[in-house]
C-alpha cells in the first residue's frame, strides 16, 4: 500500500483521535489498543500520512478563520495605539503588534512570489544555475 492510501478502522480512529489533540498513549487508550500498537500505528507510511493530511487541514481551518477575523483585529489594534486614553504601555504593545502583523504579512508575500517563482522554473526545467 502507497502513502495516499486510505486508513479506516482502528488506524482511521487512532488518526482522528491524534487529530482531536490527545497524545498517542491518550489516543491508544481511547481506540482500545495497546501503546505497542500506537507505537506500530506510527510507523506505518499511511497512518502517518493521513496524519500529516489531517493535521494539514486542522491548521488550513485555523488559518481560514484567523484570516476572517484579521481585519477587525487590526482595526482594533490600531484604535488602541491611537486612543490617547489608554496608558501608554497599552498603546505601545497595541502599536508593536501592528507592526509584528504587518513584518509577517510581508515577509509571507515576499516567501509566497519567491516560492511561485522557484516552481515556475521547476515545472519548466529551468534552473537557477547559469
């Protein structure tokens, strides 16, 4: 069986337990099993790979629902940083907030262009060697 393989059964419970955030004895325990078991159930190229999938997903939700909220965080942010009332450590760990939001969103703009670029030649077969 190929790493894209589908895991049912006790290993597609043990995946979504891991997921659900318990440790792998809390998951075995759960599902039934023995550690050994676990321990067997991790070093199977499926189970991992759907474990992989899983918590790829897990983290593209979170940032989906970071990203509809982001907005209304940075307007508050800057509210606070502008709002004259508020003791000025407030205001300054509101201001270096902004400021740490705004270096990340640049930098991931900067990795996501370079990236796009390195996967245009790759799927060329071009080269960055001259």
């Amino acid at each position: 069986m190929t790493t894209q393989g589908v895991v049912s059964g006790r290993k597609g419970t043990f995946v979504a337990a891991l997921t659900s955030g318990l440790t792998q004895a809390e998951a075995a325990q759960a599902i039934g099993v023995t550690r050994r078991t676990a321990q067997r159930y991790m070093t199977d190229p499926v189970v991992r790979h759907a474990l992989s999938q899983a918590q790829d997903q897990a983290l593209g939700d979170v940032a989906r629902k970071m990203n509809a909220g982001a907005n209304e965080m940075l307007d508050v942010l800057r509210a606070v940083a502008q709002d004259n009332t508020m003791p000025p450590a407030v205001r300054v760990r509101a201001a270096l907030g902004w400021l740490e939001v705004l270096f990340k969103a640049k930098e991931l703009l900067e990795l996501t262009t370079r990236v796009a670029i390195i996967e245009q030649r790759l799927s060329m077969g071009v080269s960055n060697e001259h």
